[in-house]
C-alpha cells in the first residue's frame, strides 16, 4: 500500500511495475497499488520459436519447388500460387518476430516493452489475407473469361504436397490459436493454404476425369468466400485489441459487479480494461472504500482478478470519500 507522502511500493511481482495515483482534480491524495502477475495460457510466445522456424522451412522448400516446377511446365497458375505460398512465409516469418520482440524486457522509455507487436502482427497479418484473397478471386474470375489449359495430374500431385505441407505447418499452431491472436492469424494463414490447395486437388480430379475446366475457378471462389469470412473476424478482433477495446474473453459488467461486491467496497469508477498484448490483459480501476483496502485485500483482489478473469496486470487507486465527480460509472 502506498500510503500519501510515502514513497514505498505496494504489491509487486515485476521489477518494472511503477505505482501512480490517479487524483482526477479530486482534491484529495488517493492509496493506489498494483498487481501483476504472470499466469498459464498454454505456451509463451517465445515458446513456439521452434515451430515457426519448421513452418517457414517447410513452406520455403516448398515454394521453391512450385515456382521451378511452374517455370519448366510453363504453367502461370502454379508460379502465381507459389507467390501465394511465399507471402505466407511472410506472415510466419512476422509472427514469429512479434513474438520474439513481446518477450523482451520493458525499458524506462518504453515500460510495456513491445508486447503490442503481437497485436499489430495479427493485424497485419489478417490485412494480407484478405489481399492475398481478393488476388486470387481475381483471377479465377478472369479464368472465366478466358480459360487456361491446365493439367489435371500436374494439379493433383503439386497441390497435393501443399495440402501435406500446410497443413502439418497449421497443425504446429492449432492448440495455440485459442488463446493467442498471433498465434491464430499464423494458424489461419496455413489453414487456409491447406483448403485452397486441396481445392485445386479437387478441380484437378475434375479436369482429369471430365474436363471440367470451369470447376478451377469455382472452387478457388468458393474457398475464398470461405476463408474471407473467418478472417474477417480475426481482422475486427485485432483491430478491438489495436484501439485498447476489452478483449472478448473478458466480460466488463462481470468484471465490474465482482469487483463492486468486495467487501468494504461502496462503488467503483474509472474501470479500464485492455490487451497489453494477444495473450495478457491489464486493468486499472477506482475502488472508494471508506474503510480497509489494506495489504492483503489487494493480493487478494489481484489474485482473483488473474483467477476469475485472467487478468493479471492490475492497478487499483482506493479512495477514502466518493468524490461525486462524474466520473465514468460502472
């Protein structure tokens, strides 16, 4: 506890966690103090350096293979999905380093170290998707126009190693995706490969058997409408994170009635919750307490906010008075 004129900490459990009060013109000096605390969502970002280096492997080789194999058979389609298989490596390789760089240590410039770099990579990511999307709907509405002659064998068997390869990458990131936007943009950009090249298995067994030329293009719209429609959610949630919104996993009105049913609490205001990163959230908040709010009810209010909601950076100002002031209400 951090008590007026004192210049002692209260609760912490990071070297780089600073105390502050928040006085809000109120006249009065306020008790404030934090919490931090670290808690399990599965492997750390950093965790999954290993698997983001197979994946860009995997893929580099892969791609290398589709875009010489294109050049020698001459076949557009096949350089032009191999640039589409490139821009995915891209997007691994962008994951990973938004992971690597949310891990480093805060600095006194910058005290919440580059833990957001998670939440703009996921953004980016999502972002060149949807482009990398929109580039192949084009051209299979141009195919419509003006048909290529494809071989159906040489589709079967190139994409049917996409499929292999893509989706061994996804699966490296499938049991993350839940609890990490990073994590999941990364997942859905090699999903994603493994459905559209499983499509062009598709069109090929079409072309072999009857010549359905047309069925190439349908299937690569009917894939990308698909897959636009689960990015798009992973592109409205990370711009939620991007602009300080409450992240989904987390109710406010949940987080406000726990928190206003504390013992000795008699209202709370100033309530913020936000995305330091994809995987960790903080919160701050005014609790007015005329009496207590001392110690071990702050540990113990970290503790339940890390417990009950993952929560687990934390800032609380007590206050003795209410100070009426018109402050957000919640």
């Amino acid at each position: 506890m951090h008590q007026p004129g004192q210049n002692d900490h209260g609760h912490h459990d990071h070297d780089h966690d600073h105390e502050h009060g928040h006085g809000h013109g109120h006249g009065r000096t306020a008790t404030a103090a934090h919490g931090h605390h670290h808690h399990d969502h599965g492997p750390p970002p950093g965790g999954y350096g290993s698997r983001f280096a197979a994946g860009i492997a995997l893929n580099l080789v892969f791609v290398i293979i589709e875009a010489s194999y294109g050049y020698i058979a001459g076949s557009l389609a096949l350089i032009a999905d191999a640039g589409h298989n490139f821009s995915d490596v891209l997007s691994l390789g962008l994951a990973w380093g938004a992971a690597g760089l949310a891990s480093s240590k805060p600095s006194p410039r910058r005290t919440y170290g580059y833990r957001r770099a998670t939440i703009l990579a996921s953004l980016l990511s999502a972002g060149m998707l949807l482009l990398a999307m929109g580039g192949i709907a084009w051209e299979a509405i141009q195919r419509f126009a003006t048909p290529a002659p494809l071989d159906g064998m040489t589709m079967i068997v190139i994409a049917g190693i996409g499929v292999v390869i893509n989706t061994l990458t996804a699966l490296m990131f499938a049991r993350g995706r839940h609890g990490d936007l990073n994590i999941r943009a990364a997942f859905l950009h090699m999903a994603a490969d493994a459905v559209l090249s499983l499509g062009v298995v598709i069109g090929g067994i079409g072309i072999l058997m009857y010549g359905w030329q047309w069925l190439d293009p349908v299937i690569s719209l009917i894939i990308v409408a698909a897959i636009v429609w689960g990015t798009w959610d992973l592109l409205r949630e990370s711009l939620d994170l991007a602009v300080d919104a409450v992240p989904r996993s987390i109710e406010p009105a949940a987080v406000a009635a726990w928190l206003g049913a504390l013992p000795g609490v008699t209202r709370i205001h100033d309530l913020h919750i936000w995305a330091m990163s994809t995987t960790e959230s903080a919160l701050t908040v005014h609790l007015v307490m005329p009496e207590g709010g001392d110690d071990q009810f702050l540990h113990e209010l970290t503790e339940g906010l890390e417990e009950h909601f993952a929560i687990g950076h934390t800032t609380v100002q007590i206050e003795r008075q209410d100070a009426g002031d018109g402050c957000d209400q919640h």
